[in-house]
C-alpha cells in the first residue's frame, strides 16, 4: 500500500472522465466496420470492459507499436450446472457435498472447449497476435496497440507523460465468440495492486500516544534494545544479521501468536498443518532465503519446505519493492502451520499492472496442489470484468477444486483504494471503496484488529485480551500519523451470497467485507519479520510489521490445521476427511451464526470503527459487522468446532406483511364487538438451507388483552422460501386508540420481530326520547297518568343501562331496563314517569340513566306543579 504517512491527492473528476469517454464514443465511428475481418453486424462488445475514469488520458498519444500483453479470459460452459455443483459441494444433504474436482475433471465439464479454443487462437494470430500460453481458462497473449485498435474496434488514449494507456469503448469480438470469450485483461494499464503489508514508519526518539480511533489512547515510552518476546539463540552465516534493536519495544513472535490466539494446545497435540497438503503465496516479487532462514531459526522454527514457482515463461523477477509482502506471507504462514509446505507462485513483476499476480493466481489453481491460497495485494483501477471475470473464475475453480482463498480486505479502512494517473498508482480514496479482489463471494476476506498484548517482565505475551477494530495512530510533537485500518464494507459489484446471513449481517443485498480478522496493528502488536530491506538478498530481524496481510496469510495457514484434523477425522470430518474445505465462508458463517464463542472458538470484536482519510466508516458491534466480520478465532477451539463441531445454521432476517396491522374500530361496552380475523404473514426468503426456528409468538405491549391470537399456521419450524401466518382478533377492553405489539421470537437473525398492532374502541350511541317534558297542575298526594320514554339501540353490541335514579322523591318510575341487556340492531326497552306532587307550585328533577353507551350516562329533564 502507499505509506499511510504519505499525503495523496484526490482523485481526478469522474464526470470529465465520463464526458471524455462519450466524446471519444462518437470518434469511434471512423474505425473500420470489420472487426478481425468479421462483418461490423455479426460482432458483439464484452460489457464492463473499459474504464470509465480516463480523464487524466487524451486520444492519439499513444503509439501504435506500443506492445501488450494481454489475457483472454475463456468463458466457462455449463454455467447453470457449476453454479449448481458449487452449491452441493456445501450442502452436507447433497451427495455432492464436498466432492472436489480435479482441474482435469474441471475442464471436461465447465471449461473452454478445446475447438473453441483453437477457433479463438487462430483467429488472434491471423491479426497478428502471438499467444504465448495458457493458464487455467485463460490465453496469454502478445500484440500491439494498433493491432488491438483494429481487431477490438476500439480507440485508445493516453497520458502526457507515455506511462498510460485505456481503451475507450468495449472491445468488440465476432459474434460467434461471444459464449468463447469473457474478458480480456490488457487493452489498459490502470489496473494496479498494492501489497497490504505495512511497517512502522521512521519517527524520532519517543512516542508521545498510541491509539486507535474511538477508544482511549494509550500513552507509551518506547525503549532502544527492548528483548524480543522469543528465545534469542546466537546465529551466523552469510548474509545473516539478526538484530533486536527495536525502538518500538516488544513485538509479536510466533510463541506469543501461539498464547494470545491459543493455538498451543493444537501444536502439542501435533496439529501443526503436516497433513500432507501445503498452502500458496501469491506474489510478483522474489525474496530472501536468508531473511526466512533468520526468522526460523531467530524463533526455534523448523526449516520450511519452500518451493517457487516462477509462472511467467520461468521468469525470475528478482527482488522487488514487494519482497516484504512475500516474506510476511511465507514467513507468517509458516509460523500457523510450520509442518505445512509452502508453495510460492511467483509472477513478472515487470509485466503491466496486476497481469504478474493473475498469473501467478492461475497457475496456483490449475496446479491444485495446494488446498489453501493467500493473496495479500489490494487491487484497484480495475474495471467491473477483472473482478468478475478474470479474478472470478478462478476463485470458483478454486472452490471447486476443494481450495480455500484467504484475501486482506485492505489497510485503508471504508475509504480504500482508487487509481489515481498522476501517481499511476493506487492512492486513498475519499468515499466508500472495499477490495474488490477480495470481495468476490468464493475468498474469504481478513480484516484486523488491534490490541495492548499483556506481556510479563521477559516480553512474552501472557494471554488473550479484547480486541479492538484496527484503526491505529501515532501521535508525536502535536502530529497524528495514520498507521492503517482495517478494510471493509459493501461491494458495489457483488451481491450477498446465500451463506451471508446471521446477527449484524446488514440487509443491503451486497457482498459485505471482511469475513474473519486477525491482529493487524503496528505497533498494538507488530510483528516481527525476517527482512531484507536493501532487496539484496540479505537478512535482518526487523520490527514492526503489520496490516491486513498478516492475516490472510495466516488464515491460510490455519487453512492447514483444519486440512489435517480433518484428514484425522475421515468422513466425520466436516470437510469429509478430504483435508480439502473449498470456499470456508459457508462454514465459518454457520459458526458465526451461534454467536457463542465458548463453543465456536470465534471472538468477537465489539468496538472500534474504520473511518479513515476522512470517510466515515463502519462501527463494531455485537455479531457479524464490516470492520472484523465476525472476529478472530480461538484456535484450539475453533479448528476443532470446523472441523468436529455439529451445529444448526439459523436462518437470516425473516420479513413481515403487512409491517403494521390496523383493525377496523370497535363497539366498547359490558359485551363489546370483536373484529374480523386479521392475518400477519411471516416470510423466510432464505436459502434451502436456511430454515427458521421459533420459540415464542405473544402479544405484548401496551393493550396486550385487547387482541387475540386466535390461531396461526407457524409450526416451530418455518421452512426456506415459505411462509406463514399469526390470525388475531381485536376486542378493546377500554375506549380509545388501543395498541399491542406482536413479538415473534426464535433462531433467526432479526429475532424478534415486533409487529406493532392498532385498533380504536368507541362507545355504543343509545338513542332515547322524550328527553324533557312537563306534567302540568297535579293535585297534591294524587298521581299523574304515565309517560312514557323509549330507550333504543340502534347498534351491533347490546347496551347495558345499570341504574335509572331520579333526583326528586315526587317524580318516579318503572322500567325493563335495568337488568336486561338491550338488545342489539333495534333492541328497545321503556320507563314509565310518573309525578306525585308533595308541595304546592312547581317542581322540577332530572332522571339519570347510566349505561355503557356514549357519554355513560343519558338525562331526561321533567316538570310539573302541584295545587
């Protein structure tokens, strides 16, 4: 990666970028109507395949003899049935399950056919081009500029300077190829890699802080010649210089790897990665047997079984500035796994762009010999069909083959990485980017983290402690120095896959990064490297390494512990006794998806953020997130819950219709209405695999006696891709707006759910009359002739009148009413008044009825006069 401590400016604007591109669309139409000698109307153009930021390129500056070296990505056959096998492949329901294939048995049933091969072949050297080779599904070829602008039909521009070239449009290729050839990788050389390995950069006597971002800094007093946290055995030969002088202080070695991540337990029981497979280094540098050699014998290592690659024609690229990535990869995976071989698959560094690492990549996978590969590099410039196409397919023969891809989610945290032409090199981004490399569902991303290691008076790390999102500054004399943070975020390209599914998994159809994490920090550890810093070919033990890289390659080599225990195992093994896993994702998500580290060995990472460069990035939590996945693992319990571990894969968020249920209003009284039966449907998208468990389904909240479940068709298990329904009625105990919450709670990952439920209860209208008259002169002690007053409902619920009182003794009366219900829909009932004068002149009262109609009581307002 480009130094954190290093400024980098914008990026150049996308929109000019975009008009350019338009402009140069219209100067395409003087290019020949032939492509390859094929008719303008019997070719296609392969989509995605230009960049769309070529602002900083203008046309015409490039030469037409200017060579390439292209990659004709060879589209795969049978795609429905590959994509089918790779879900069988880990379903443990299907015969299929974990039956890996060879790279043979790969190409008879989903690679180029061979006539189709050779049809593309002639076709390319008839315009001129050579084809070099051919790794994996894709052809190496060489060419120039010209000939690529009139075969292709397309326009190239390029920079001022002559280091740049793009292609403007989508190349076009004849029509009858357009099921042959996918992708082709070449036609411009912005697509750039940076190895996501990073060292302490160079600052003065003492530190005043080191921090991570949102937690407390840690004040720290660095010290010239601090031990080392290993055993220091004397050592000598050529080109060995073992030195301990380390300003920062203590940094990781194996052994304390070995405490803090518990992996002791797994060596003493011999589980050391010897199970006869090895794991692959992805690099475009060479490196230094001798630094290896150092940090082998510096930490009582065994010897590594090392074996290069040279893939590029045997191509030796020498050392290179990326040296440094190899050695931590070679050395670090060793460290995991020192009784696994290593197999490092060198590509030319010289080639343009990241062709050297895609080589490299290839030949890893059509070899097969290895069951787990790393690549520690951060890709960016890349358009839409390198991710898809030219990376893409190799990570699915990968996963068919049983071959598991561990890739660094990246150093720059949300912000990430974007080419920038000025530069002509990948530099800060300044909005939401992840490694797209590492993206693809078939790898599994590594993220970091950071932590203060608790160590004793010798230097030797005395045991885990919590571990934060790494997001690591240094602060000297008043200045901050960003050192790195962890990658991660939602891929723009890939949608989720069916195994990304638990608690904290965000609902966003994206493929979301990183997956697992592991210690990344510069100095919350470091680690310590056998280096070779003047690239000479020397040694020297070196302090403080760190970056997401360190953790795909030891996932890698952990990769290899889990191979062997699961060769131990046979076919109870979770990989079937193969020693070959494929793509971990499914597996490692089922294991996140408990959330219970005593019994999965995954710790959670619950604090900390990865905003960086100013972009706000994502925050630790509870589960899965996209700083550190779903953490870092406890190895002793981890490898053994992979491989032996017997668990149920609960489902993802379930959804609800409708997300609020209203009933309609309801009659409150002594008897009341009840509603219709109202349905609440719950939903389980999720994959085959996916079901959901239920525990409980209740009404809860404010009105909880108001609605009623009156039945539901939810069996404890609610099966994939179908649904169910909870019916409920609502009859309010009391007037007014009436609310409840239905809470569905069980193993899935938004449990619960709370459905929130809303009705409204009114009162009953009891219609009623005379409401006030007069008995006129009444003879004192004599009693007046009735009158009569109806009370009628007119409503659906009956009416209960619980009391009539008069308020003077001389105005009287009898009813039916109280004590008899009135019935509903016209239901009457009557009172009789009578008036019997006690005094002379005129005399007035007021009967009240209380009932549980509106209003709760009705008055009838009489009169009369006594003589």
């Amino acid at each position: 990666m480009n130094p954190a401590w290093r400024s980098e400016p914008r990026n150049p604007n996308v929109l000019r970028g975009l008009k350019l591109v338009a402009a140069m669309a219209l100067a395409s139409l003087i290019f020949p109507a032939l492509c390859g000698g094929v008719a303008h109307a019997q070719v296609i153009r392969l989509p995605n395949s230009h960049p769309l930021d070529v602002s900083a390129l203008k046309p015409n500056l490039v030469s037409s003899n200017r060579p390439l070296n292209l990659r004709i990505a060879l589209a795969l056959r049978n795609r429905a049935q590959m994509e089918k096998l790779l879900r069988e492949q880990q379903d443990p329901a299907s015969p299929q399950y974990h039956r890996w294939l060879t790279p043979e048995q790969f190409a008879a049933q989903f690679g180029p056919a061979p006539a189709d091969v050779q049809a593309v072949e002639r076709w390319l050297s008839h315009a001129g081009f050579r084809v070099t080779g051919q790794i994996a599904s894709m052809l190496q070829v060489q060419g120039t500029i010209g000939q690529a602008a009139s075969l292709f039909a397309v326009q190239f521009a390029g920079s001022s300077d002559g280091r740049l070239y793009a292609n403007l449009q989508d190349p076009a290729i004849p029509s009858q190829f357009a099921s042959v050839i996918s992708a082709i990788d070449g036609l411009n050389n912005l697509v750039h890699a940076n190895h996501s390995a990073t060292q302490m950069p160079p600052i003065g006597a003492s530190l005043d802080v080191l921090s991570f971002r949102g937690e407390s800094s840690v004040p720290m007093t660095l010290a010239e010649n601090v031990p080392s946290a290993e055993p220091r055995p004397e050592r000598s030969g050529p080109g060995v210089l073992p030195s301990y002088e380390n300003q920062f202080g203590v940094a990781f070695g194996p052994s304390d790897f070995y405490t803090f991540y518990d992996e002791n337990s797994l060596l003493n029981y011999g589980i050391d990665g010897s199970g006869g497979g090895c794991f692959a280094v992805v690099e475009d540098s060479d490196f230094s047997d001798a630094a290896v050699s150092a940090f082998n014998s510096t930490f009582s290592l065994p010897a590594v079984s090392l074996t290069r690659i040279f893939v590029d024609s045997g191509t030796n690229p020498g050392y290179t500035s990326d040296e440094v990535e190899a050695l931590i990869d070679v050395e670090w995976g060793h460290a995991v796994a020192p009784g696994a071989a290593v197999r490092a698959y060198i590509g030319d560094g010289s080639l343009l762009g990241a062709q050297a690492l895609v080589d490299a990549l290839a030949q890893a996978v059509q070899d097969n010999t290895c069951t787990s590969i790393d690549l520690s590099f951060y890709f960016c410039g890349g358009q839409r069909s390198f991710y898809t196409e030219i990376l893409g397919k190799l990570y699915q023969q990968a996963a068919l083959q049983g071959q598991s891809v561990f890739v660094s989610s990246g150093d720059e945290g949300a912000a990430g990485l974007v080419f920038n032409a000025k530069q002509n090199a990948c530099v800060t981004a300044t909005s939401r980017h992840v490694n797209e490399a590492a993206a693809d569902p078939y790898v599994t991303a590594v993220g970091g983290t950071q932590f203060v290691p608790n160590y004793n008076g010798a230097g030797q790390d005395q045991g885990s402690v919590p571990e934060n999102t790494w997001n690591e500054t240094v602060t000297q004399g008043g200045t901050t120095t960003h050192l790195g943070a962890s990658g991660g975020g939602a891929s723009p390209i890939f949608v989720k896959p069916a195994f990304q599914a638990g608690p904290g998994v965000p609902n966003d159809n994206k493929r979301d990064v990183p997956d697992v994490a592991l210690a990344a920090g510069l100095l919350q550890p470091g680690y310590f490297l056998g280096d070779d810093p003047n690239q000479n070919g020397g040694a020297l033990l070196d302090c403080c390494f760190g970056g997401t890289s360190v953790g795909a390659a030891i996932w890698a080599g952990i990769a290899q512990l889990i191979g062997q225990l699961d060769l131990q195992r046979g076919s109870a093994g979770a990989c079937g006794g193969t020693g070959r896993c494929g793509s971990m994702n499914p597996r490692i998500y089922l294991l996140g998806d408990q959330m219970d580290t005593a019994a999965t060995g995954i710790r959670d990472v619950t604090s900390g953020n990865n905003s960086f460069n100013g972009v706000t990035g994502f925050s630790a939590h509870p589960g899965y997130d996209q700083t550190t996945g779903w953490g870092t693992p406890d190895l002793s319990v981890f490898v053994n819950a992979f491989v032996n571990g017997s668990f149920v894969l609960h489902a993802g968020n379930l959804s609800v219709a409708p997300k609020q249920r209203h009933f309609p209003p309801q009659l409150f009284s002594s008897v009341g209405s009840t509603s219709p039966q109202q349905a609440i449907a719950i939903i389980n998208r999720n994959p085959v695999n996916l079901p959901a468990t239920f525990s409980s389904i209740s009404v809860t909240g404010t009105n909880p006696g108001d609605f009623q479940k009156v039945g539901d068709t939810c069996a404890p298990v609610l099966a994939a891709k179908s649904r169910c329904s909870v019916e409920l009625v609502f009859k309010p105990t009391g007037l007014g707006l009436r609310s409840a919450t239905l809470t569905v709670s069980g193993a899935f990952a938004n449990s619960p759910l709370e459905i929130p439920l809303v009705g409204s209860a009114v009162a009953p209208i009891l219609h009623y009359g005379p409401k006030s008259f007069c008995f006129g002169k009444v003879a004192l002690g004599t009693t007046s002739p009735g009158r009569t007053v109806t009370l009628t409902n007119t409503t659906k619920v009956p009416i209960d009148v619980g009391s009539i009182v008069s308020s003077s003794n001389d105005f009287t009366e009898t009813d039916d009413c109280v004590g008899t219900p009135i019935a509903p829909q016209g239901g009457q009932c009557t009172m009789t008044v009578t008036f019997k004068p006690s005094v002379q002149g005129p005399e007035s009262a007021t009967f009240t009825i209380t009932d549980d109609a509106r209003g709760g009581t009705q008055l009838i307002h009489v009169c009369g006069r006594g003589y």
